[in-house]
C-alpha cells in the first residue's frame, strides 16, 4: 500500500467528509445475499493527488468458498463461468476472505487520514448486501466499511454520460471495456473504479475551470 504524505491524507479527508472511497465487486452464486454464496471478491482503494484528482491504489482480492449450505444457482455460474469446485481457484472461507479484504482497506483508510471505507460499486447495493450478509454470518467485528452509505455509479454513469449499463458507461466515458473479461470481481471493479474517479476528475476539472474564470472575471 502506498504511503501517503499528510497533505494527500488530508486532501482525501477533507474530500468525501472522513470518508475513504473503496470500489468493490462480488461475483456470487445468485441474486439473494442471505442464501446464495459469496465467490469472489475484488477491492479497490483510491487516492488523491496534489492536484484534487483520483487515481487507482493496487487492487486487493480473494475467491470465496461458498459457506455451508449456500444456493448455487446454475444461471449465475454460467454468467460468471466459476466453478466453485475447481481447487485451482484457491478460495478462502469467507472469515478468512474479508480479514483479508479488509485489511488492506483498514490499512488505506488509515493512511488517507479517513475515519471508515465508503463502498463503491456498479448497482452497489448487490455488493453491500453480500458484503454485510458475510460479515454478519462470520459474527465480523472489523467492518471497516459504512454499513448502508454508499456510492453507486449506475447512478453517477446515468448523469455523467446518459449510460447506467456498466460496459456503456465506461465506453462513454472514454475508456476501454472487454465483455470477454467482464463478471471477473478484478476486471469489474477496476473498470468500475476507473469510470468513479473519471466522474469525479471530470467534476474537478468544472471546479477548476470555474475558478480560473472566476479569477478572469475578477481581473
């Protein structure tokens, strides 16, 4: 993890009110957190910059072995072509899979000067429901995300670019999309943490351009 100087920390404190930014992605074996089973799961933590823009940390993340009992619905391990069986995937239990997803992210949010992780995510609700079913099965203590706030960029998608599909926001934002690589908890939480920092770089660049007029009105 990087080391932050205590003026980027201090920028990305100020930025998102204590907040750290964190992309995450599941990919699981249905739709219903409390019965379906967790199958992987991919973190991205941001940074800031001297300028005000975000950019990528190093992505963090681990296959999951689906808990006791857990549905496996046959349409969704067809979507994401898992095979829960396979002992190549080296998948952890689900305790030992958010130790070490959250790890990494207490580790950030401690360097960034933030107080807890925001979750960002593609229909974000999908991954916070997983995300708090597991917590909740394996009794987790260190949570370090905010358990209901979070940052959707269906939403954000649909107001910057008219696009709430993930592939055609990130095309509309300029950016490249593999449908071949998609339903991959990496690919789709990096693809989906380049579109989040492009929204937000684009905000910082009207803010910058406002300014620069407001110094040309004043001059």
């Amino acid at each position: 993890m990087e080391i932050l100087s205590n003026s980027t920390a201090s920028r990305m404190a100020e930025r998102f009110r204590g907040f750290l930014p964190v992309v995450v992605d599941v990919e699981t074996g249905g739709f219903d957190a409390e019965h379906d089973a967790l199958l992987e799961i991919a973190a991205v933590p941001l940074t800031i910059g001297a300028d005000g823009f975000l950019c990528l940390q190093p992505t963090v993340s681990t296959h999951v072995e689906p808990f006791p009992g857990a549905n496996l619905d046959p349409r969704s391990l067809e979507i994401t072509g898992i095979d829960p069986t396979n002992p190549l995937r080296g998948a952890l239990a689900e305790r030992l899979a958010l130790d070490h997803i959250f790890h990494v992210v207490r580790e950030a949010v401690r360097e960034a000067g933030c107080q807890r992780a925001i979750l960002v995510g593609h229909n974000a609700a999908f991954d916070l429901g997983f995300l708090n079913q597991a917590v909740r099965r394996c009794g987790h203590k260190r949570n370090p995300f905010h358990p209901f706030s979070c940052f959707d960029t269906v939403s954000l998608g649909g107001l910057a670019y008219g696009q709430t599909v993930l592939s055609k926001a990130v095309l509309a934002a300029g950016l490249s999309f593999n449908s071949r690589e998609a339903h991959s908890a990496v690919y789709d939480a990096e693809r989906t943490a380049e579109l989040f920092c492009k929204i937000v770089n684009r905000w910082r660049q009207f803010e910058l351009l406002e300014q620069a007029q407001l110094g040309l009105d004043a001059a």
